[in-house]
C-alpha cells in the first residue's frame, strides 16, 4: 500500500518537475495578474500618454501638448472650488462615519436582549447599492413632497418645508449625512470585532477597582482600538476622497457648484466637454494624491509576509 | 446599584430601536411609496401608510400595463414614463454581469491565493505587493483611462467589458481574503495528498477547497454585491438597454423629471432585492471576511 502510494506520488512530481515549481506559481497567477494590471497599469500608463496630449473627442489631432491640460485644469476655478469642496466633506464626513461606527459598536457591544436583530440590520445600508441609498434619500428629503419635511410639519416643528437638496449649505451637510447612513456599518463592523477582543476580565477588574465609565473606556477599552481606529480613519478618507454615485443622484453637483466634489468634476470636465486630455490629467492628479494615502494605509496595516 | 444596571439597560434599549429606527424607516419609506398611487404620495403632508396600497406600479414595469390610477386622470398620466420599462432588463443584465464577475473570482482567485499561500518563488513579494495596492486604487482615479481603454478594444457598452472591469477590481481582495485562509488551514492534510500523489492542482481541487467553503462564500458575497451596485463604471461605458445595469438605469430614471415618484421607488425597491438577500444569506462570512481584510493589511 505504502509502496503504491510512494510510487504514484514520485510519477506526479516527476510531473511535476517538468512544469517546474516556478512554471506551476506563475502559471496560476498569470490569469488574475494580467487582468488587474489590464485594468491599473495600463490605464494609468494610457492616462499619462493621454493627459499629455490634446485629446478632444470631436477634434481629429491629438497634439503633444506638454503640461498644458495639467495647466488649464489648476487655472480652472471649478478646479479649485471642488478640491475645497471635497476637502470640506472629508473634514466633516470621515470623523462623522467614524464616530457614529464607533458609538454604533459601543451599544451593539453591550449585552441586550434582541440586539441580535441589530446585528443584521446594520449591514443593510451598505449592502445595497449606492445609488439606491442616495435616491431613497432624495424621495426622503425633496424639497416639495418630501417625507421628512412631512414628518417634521405634522408634528408641528417647522411651518414651512426645507429645502434639503436645493439651498447651498445645506446640500453638504445632507450629502455628508447620506453618506454617514451608507458607510457608519463598515467601521461599526470594525469596531465591534475590536472591542470583542478585549478580555471580560479586564474590564471585570476595572468595574471592580471602582473605576467610572470614562475611566473604563479610557483604559481598557481605547488602547484595543487604536489600530482598527488609524485603518478606519484611513480608509474611509480614501472613501471620502471617492464620492460619486451620491453626487449624481442627490444633488447633480449642485446647487450651482455647492456640492461639486473632485471626483464630480472630473466627470463633468471629462464627459460634459469630451475633452479626455484634460480628464486624464485631473485623474492624474487625484491618483497621486490617493497614492499618498494608500501608502499611509499600507504602512499602517504593516503588511508583513510570513513564511508558508 | 442594581438600579442603575436597570436605567442603562434601559437607556440601551431605547438607543438600539432609535439605532433600528434610523436604519429601518428609509426602507420602509421606499417600499410603502412603492405601493401607492402618485396622488396620495404628493400630498402634503404625504400620508405614513397608503390608505389602498396597490401592486400596480409593479404590474406596470414588467407588464407595461398603465395602472388604473393613472389612466384615469389626464394631467398624471404624464408621469407615467417609458423608461421604467427597462428596469426588469436592467436586473437581468446587472444578474448576468454579478455572476460572472463571481465566477471569475472564484476560479482565478482560488488558483492566484493558493498559490501565494503555499509557494515560495522569486518575485512573489512583488506580485502580492502589487495585488493588495492596486486593490485601493480608487475607480474615480482610473475610470477616464479605462473608458478610453474599453474604447480602443471595442469592449464599450457590453456586459463582458463589464465583467472585465469589475474582475479586475474584485481580484485583489478576492486573492487577498483567500490567501490568508488557505494560510490559516493547517498544512498537513495537503502534505498527505502530495505524498500520496496528487498534484498541486489535484490537492487544491479535492483536498483544499471543501475545507475553504467559508472562504469562497466570502468572496463569493463581496465580489456579487460590488458589481451588482457599482454604477460609476456602468455610467460611463453603457449606452444601451442592451448593457445598462440596474443602478444606471434607477439612476436616470430619478432624475427624469417626468417620472412620478411611485415608480422611481418601485425601481428602487426591485434594486435592492438581489443585494438585501445576498447580504442576509452570506452576513457571517461577510463580517469576517471584512474584519480580516482590512485589520490585516
């Protein structure tokens, strides 16, 4: 039996050792390398050529142009007011979806009958797909036939109803609400597996050494949090950073430009005006902007390989 | 003591049905407007439950058959458009794109993470390397470039340029994910195999994969959700009902102003079916896929 299996097994790597073990790893990784490099390195590579040239969609040539699109595109002020846009709506949304994720993991942490149903229901919003959160909101806060307005005036607290989607200042603070109910799952998710991991007994020994609830948080349960807080933090900027289905469906970018973030006028630059020199270039530059933070989160993460 | 234990249960409690609350009544909201007529949803203030809920919006997208409220009165019957026609093609080809942006994963993903896992080669470093750091690059940052690539490949507006796209951003977390399960199964059941004569291919077929089942139904849920809800890819390279996804086509039906309100929110409803049941099946797997991809690097 023994010998049988020693056999056949010398027959397979012999095999094997045609192919060679180098032959069988790069063999296997081919199909998904050559793929995701067919959809990042070329496209990154084809938006430096293009972004260099003059690439108009109606116009025939396609001149070196040298940094001309890169100029046009910083000299543009739409360019300016949306990079501020989205600076703002980082500023705000990322410790918004932070500390609802934290504050949501707190409270399902706590041991109460029936939270289990919490549990599912958590993961509902960001389930479902971008664009549907964002247009139930706009059916929710429409400005004329809206439910919350509604909700509001039959329980007497406005008189008049309020334009959520359609007055500059509050447009940001309804996208960034939006978002907040899209995202706050991933890190309350985070979150929550973090705090499972502090053991009981610790948290036992501060309740009994008299320790306040401030003091227990501080002690005991913020040092388990610190990393999933940083990758949070981390990731969620690069969301932030990303923003577009909520954009194009609650608030088109506007009023006038008060909820243009980058990514939206990338768009509007690129698809509006068909000139993709100048798309390629802005893409360019929001690329290398997120590559900083990727490289943060990658650091952070300390990617460590282990031996097989 | 033990009333203070009492008041914060009870403090508790009342947080986790605001908590539900929040989440729960924009579903709620969208559904009960699906299933109203358009006069009852544009008074002022809108009523919390239809008076006569009806299935008619629903008739008339995958029928075609105008609902009896609308057909009644004149000026409405505007707003019963066209374009809610091509949601139910829109769910089919947002289906078709989903699965096979999974099958895709699960066969090259399932091949590349074993392979990370259990070989030791020149430049494994650097393919993994590249693996996890195109998985955070942005869509926003490449979608200008790839939609001139699809172009120049003649890959615009078809489910298979699709399917491409999103395989190639799914990959990456896929591998990821898999990797770091395969690493966590113990060795010597494959050590077994191989001595007794299978190849690599053979263990991973008949010795690794059951035991990987977790793994996979994680990949499995994440891949189908990102490609059935993406929409900024599908926005760009779809022009025909013959590849819109479903997001694309809720998308420009709500900012139809001829839409009424009840049919938008059928579509929204319809969207969030394949998503909702996706997420309840696979939520442990999700979770734990989640929470190991992203505190592990």
């Amino acid at each position: 039996m023994a010998t049988g299996g020693a056999v056949a097994g010398q027959r397979a790597h012999s095999r094997e050792r045609r192919f060679g073990r180098r032959g069988y790893s790069w063999l296997t990784l081919a199909p998904a390398l050559a793929l995701v490099a067919l959809f990042t390195l070329f496209p990154v590579g084809y938006a430096a050529w293009t972004s260099v040239h003059r690439h108009v969609l109606v116009l025939q040539d396609r001149p070196y142009v040298g940094l001309r699109n890169y100029q046009n595109a910083i000299e543009d002020p739409l360019f300016v007011d949306s990079i501020k846009s989205s600076l703002i709506f980082v500023a705000v949304a990322v410790p918004l979806v932070t500390l609802v994720g934290l504050l949501v993991a707190l409270l399902l942490n706590q041991r109460v009958r029936g939270f289990a149903i919490l549990l599912v229901l958590v993961l509902l919003p960001w389930a479902i797909p971008t664009v549907s959160a964002g247009i139930t909101w706009r059916l929710l806060l429409h400005g004329d036939f809206g439910a919350l307005d509604g909700f509001l005036y039959r329980i007497g607290a406005i008189d008049e109803y309020i334009q959520w989607l359609s007055s500059p200042g509050l447009a940001m603070a309804s996208v960034i609400g939006v978002h907040t109910w899209r995202e706050f799952p991933l890190p309350a998710i985070l979150f929550l597996a973090a705090l499972q991991t502090i053991p009981p007994d610790l948290s036992e020994a501060a309740r009994l050494d008299r320790a306040n609830a401030w003091e227990r948080f501080r002690y005991v349960t913020l040092p388990h949090l610190k990393a999933a807080l940083l990758i949070v933090l981390v990731y969620e900027t690069i969301i932030a950073l990303s923003v577009f289905d909520l954009v194009y469906v609650l608030t088109g970018g506007g009023p006038g430009s008060a909820t243009t973030l980058f990514s939206w006028f990338t768009y509007t630059a690129t698809f509006k005006y068909l000139n993709f020199g100048q798309g390629a270039a802005l893409s360019f530059i929001m690329a290398a902007v997120l590559v900083v933070f990727i490289v943060v989160y990658m650091r952070i993460v300390r990617v460590r390989e282990e031996p097989s | 003591m033990r009333r203070r234990r009492r008041a914060a249960n009870a403090l508790y409690a009342s947080a986790g049905i605001l908590l539900g609350l929040v989440i729960l009544v924009p579903f709620l909201f969208v559904l009960s407007a699906s299933l109203q007529t358009e006069s009852e949803l544009i008074r002022r203030p809108p009523p919390i439950v239809s008076p006569d809920p009806t299935v008619d919006n629903y008739e008339y997208v995958f029928t075609g058959n105008v609902p009896a409220a609308y057909a009644s009165r004149e000026l409405l019957r505007g707003t019963v458009t066209q374009d809610v026609r091509q949601i139910p093609k829109g769910l089919r080809n947002s289906f078709i794109v989903a699965l096979g942006t999974v099958l895709i994963n699960l066969v090259l993903a399932t091949l590349a993470a074993y392979t990370f896992a259990r070989e030791r080669f020149r430049g494994r470093q650097a393919a993994f390397f590249f693996i996890l750091g195109s998985r955070l690059l942005p869509a926003v940052a490449v979608a200008v470039p790839i939609y001139v690539s699809l172009r120049s490949l003649g890959l615009l507006d078809s489910k298979l340029g699709l399917v491409l796209i999103y395989s190639a951003f799914t990959l990456p977390f896929s591998i990821w994910v898999l990797t770091l399960y395969f690493r966590s199964l113990p060795g010597e059941i494959e050590e077994a195999a191989r001595i007794d004569g299978c190849t690599r291919l053979e263990t991973l077929r008949h010795v690794v994969l059951p035991l990987a089942a977790p793994g996979l139904a994680a990949i499995g849920a994440f891949s189908f959700l990102f490609s059935y809800s993406e929409f900024m890819f599908a926005l760009f390279t779809t022009e025909t009902p013959h590849a819109k996804t479903i997001p694309v086509i809720i998308a420009s039906v709500s900012v139809n102003p001829d839409a009424s309100y009840t049919l938008i929110a059928v579509g929204i409803v319809l969207s969030m079916i394949a998503p909702i049941v996706f997420a309840l099946a696979f939520r442990r797997y999700i979770t734990s896929g989640l929470v190991a991809s992203l505190t592990r690097g």
